[in-house]
C-alpha cells in the first residue's frame, strides 16, 4: 500500500472520529497526522488504539509508527504517541495440520 492508499483506509476506520488523516511514509516509519475541529474534542488515546488496530490488519512493512494529533490550522501538535506494530515474519500463520489435531482431540474426547 503506497501512502494515499493507507490514507485512504486509515480515514475510513476513523471517520467516527470526525478527523482528517494524513500519511507520510518513511523508511520502516510511518507519520500520522490527524486533525481535528477546534469545536471536535477528541480522546487521542482512543484514536491512538483505532489507527494501532487497523495498521496491525493491514500488514504493512513497517515497524514503527507516531500518531501526532492537532487542531486544524496549528503548526505544532498538541499530542502524540509512538507505537510498534508486530514484523511480518512474527505473526503467527495458520497450521492447518494443527487445527485437524487440535479438531481431533476435541472429538476424542466425546
């Protein structure tokens, strides 16, 4: 996913929010910027949590990502936050041969 495509699916998991995302894309970083009304009070902790979920859904090759959350028009933020999401090579893939045994075992025990 290049950056306007992660914009794009980040705005629409937050739209609830009533913010306005932007994205920048560097090396194993991602920067996200959200921007709010000044009449918009927004709790970034649960903003923080929505974009960290729907980040770690995607699989992106990144490791590391910053939230950074402002009132439209300032040119500092007023918070953010620093998150990791999991390496590609640690999430866990799905054992098929597992889940038969672990299937198996359930039914011996009928």
């Amino acid at each position: 996913m290049d950056e306007a495509e992660i914009t794009q699916a980040l705005q629409a998991d937050l739209n609830f929010f009533k913010v306005k995302v932007q994205v920048k894309h560097r090396e194993d970083q991602l920067h996200i910027l959200i921007s709010r009304s000044q009449k918009n009070d927004v709790d970034y902790t649960v903003v923080f949590d929505a974009v960290q979920n729907s980040l770690a859904q995607k699989h992106l090759p990144v490791e590391t990502f910053t939230v950074y959350g402002r009132v439209f028009g300032a040119k500092q933020p007023e918070w953010q936050c620093h998150g990791e999401l999991p390496k590609l090579a640690d999430t866990a893939e799905f054992d098929l041969e597992q889940e038969l045994d672990r299937e198996l075992d359930f039914a011996e025990l009928r």
